[in-house]
C-alpha cells in the first residue's frame, strides 16, 4: 500500500509541473500530427522545363501526363545552352530533353529521352527521376501497343499493400511516436530522480523507513503510466482520428511492446540520472544517447543504405526491434505469434541495461 502512495505522489508531482506536463502533451500530439503532415517523402510540385526538338503531338501528349500536384511544367526552352543555367539557377528539379524524330521513333518500337536533374537536392532529384521514368515507361507501352505489328517488351506491374497510396504520413507520424517515446523513457525517470536531488530529499530519505529501491520503483512506473498513457491518446486521437491512418493490429499488443521498450531502456535513463547533477546534464546525456539509438534503428535511413558495420551495429539498438515489431502490429495487424520474437530480443537487451542502471544508481545514492 506504501508503494501505491509513492506512484500516486509522483503522478501527482508530474501533474503539478506545468512545463514538463506541457511538454508531453505536445509531444503526444502536436509533434506527432506536425511530423506526419509538415514532412512529405513524395514528390509535390516540382518545376520542370522541356527541350523539345520534335515538337509532335506525342511529345506534346508527354508532357500532359507530367500533371500537380506532382509537377509544375514552367515551359519550354529553345536551346541546350539554357539547361545548364536553368539547374544552376535553382530554376527547375529537371529538364526534360525531346530529340527529333520522337514520334517516328515510337513506331519503330524506340524510345531516345535524356532527362537532366539538378542534383544540390538529391532526394528530390532522385523522386523526380523516379516519377518520371514511370510515367515515360507506361507512355512507351501503352503507344507501342496501338502500334500495327508492335509487341511491348516490358509488361511492369505493382501492387502496394498495407498502404496502397503510398501516404508517407504512415511511415513518418509512426516513426515520430516512436521517437517520442524512446525520448521520454530516457528523460523522465532520470528527472524525477534528479528533482530529489535538487530539493534535498534524497537525505531525508536515507533516514526514513522509505528504502531508496522502492522509491526508484515508483518512479519508474509512474513514468511507465504517462508514458503508456500518452501512446494510448496518440493513437486514438492523433494517428487514428485526425491523421486518418488505419491501426489494424491489436492496441493492447503495441502497448505490450511499449511497456518491453520502455523496459530495456529505462536503464540508460537510470544510468544518466546517476552521473547527472542538474536538469541541464540530464537533457544533454539524454540526446548523447539518443542520437545513436535513432541513427541505428533504421527509423532516419533505411538498414540497407547505411555502411556494413552500422548494419551489425543496429542489432545493438533496442529501438529497432521496437520498430519493426512496431509496424508490423499497427500497419499490418500481425498478432502476438509473430512479434514475439522481438519482445524477447527487447527483455533480453534490457535486462543486462536495468541491471547497470540500477547498480549505478545505487551506488550514486
């Protein structure tokens, strides 16, 4: 009963200090909504000049399909000379090239585009390419195939599944949740711990029947109740109601693999709490450590794009497992049988982290 007076006090704690209880709140949910919508992984308006050498009703009949919000066609320019000038200028994302002779050479089943792109910005130069080429491809085909006697010689077809628009809300105001809480599971408990510090508490608790472990305890589920608390809120009402994304898997499943994640992490945050001083050192280590966990997860590049020994590396990072157990429950609403792989892996990289914290703490204190 002791120990519920002490979780109840520090939620109590937590609820009186306005700035911090803002802070999560916000993160909760304008964060969330604000990542998912001011952040778009898909290419929107981007500008785009034409060469046109043959001047066909083909070529014309191109440049239709390049329609918004995806591109923004600014017209055609009449020498070759103006290409570069137009990149170098930060004028257009790519020029598209039209040689002479397009139209004829349709017929004869081949197909001769160059397509220039100002690379300063390789993303959007790279979606630019990538859109393009498929519009080019179904353009070719789909004239090779009203042509006499023409066979077409690529037949490419796809199929999205889980998210068949390709929204990169989906991806990006899950990645934000995520983010959040490995954020909160390291900063929280180490400020409650700290805030004892700071108003000299931990004195008069060395000398009171209150043991110092049952007092960490509190704190760590408290913190773990906000946590689950606010990952519940930003479900329902942020990535469910007003972001529109589908949550298909089972809500009390992902708040079990919360509940795994914030397990494995709480001793990094116990660990920054005992070699902190102040509010200040604890929000500095709390990004120290951070940083890496993001970069290593996959969340920021994808596992195939980073160096051979960072791919090795992300096996060490708890957030990955977190994530991709994650996914697979909200997006694909995949059951226990198959995330239960990753709440092992999540327990077994944890325990040997809480065991340090609490050693660290103790011996702190």
């Amino acid at each position: 009963m002791k120990f519920l007076y002490l979780v109840k006090k520090e939620l109590l704690l937590f609820l009186r200090n306005k700035g911090l209880l803002i802070f999560v709140i916000y993160l909760f949910t304008g964060d969330i909504y604000i990542a998912a919508n001011g952040i778009d992984l898909s290419l929107k308006h981007a500008k785009f000049y034409t060469l046109d050498y043959d001047m066909s009703y083909e070529s014309r009949e191109l440049i239709s399909k390049m329609v918004p919000p995806w591109y923004n066609f600014q017209g055609y320019i009449t020498d070759s000379k103006q290409i570069e000038s137009y990149l170098m200028k930060d004028k257009a994302v790519g020029i598209l090239v039209i040689p002479e002779n397009f139209n004829e050479n349709i017929k004869k089943n081949k197909l001769d585009l160059a397509l220039y792109l100002n690379g300063a910005d390789a993303s959007t130069g790279y979606l630019f390419a990538g859109y393009t080429t498929g519009i080019i491809t179904d353009y070719y085909l789909e004239k090779v195939k009203n042509y006499k006697n023409q066979i077409a010689k690529i037949d490419l077809r796809s199929r999205v599944l889980y998210n068949p628009n390709t929204k990169s809300k989906y991806f990006l105001a899950l990645s934000e949740l995520f983010s959040v809480i490995t954020l909160l599971v390291l900063i929280l408990p180490a400020a409650s711990i700290i805030r004892e510090k700071d108003e000299g508490n931990i004195e008069m608790i060395l000398i009171s029947p209150l043991s110092i472990r049952k007092l960490i305890a509190a704190k760590l589920l408290a913190m773990t109740i906000i946590i689950l608390l606010g990952t519940t809120v930003s479900i329902n009402l942020i990535i469910k109601t007003a972001l529109h994304i589908p949550v298909r898997g089972n809500q009390a499943l992902f708040l079990l693999l919360t509940i795994g994640y914030i397990f494995t992490t709480m001793g990094l945050s116990l660990f920054i709490a005992s070699i902190s001083s102040n509010m200040l050192q604890v929000s500095q280590l709390a990004i120290l450590f951070l940083l890496p966990i993001l970069f290593l997860s996959g969340s920021w590049t994808p596992y195939e794009s980073m160096p051979l020994i960072f791919q090795k590396l992300t096996y060490l990072s708890p957030l990955k497992y977190y994530l991709d157990a994650g996914y697979a429950v909200i997006i694909k609403g995949l059951g226990l049988n198959f995330v239960w792989f990753y709440i092992i892996m999540m327990f077994l990289m944890g325990l040997p982290l809480f065991i340090i914290g609490t050693f660290f703490i103790n011996k702190k204190l």
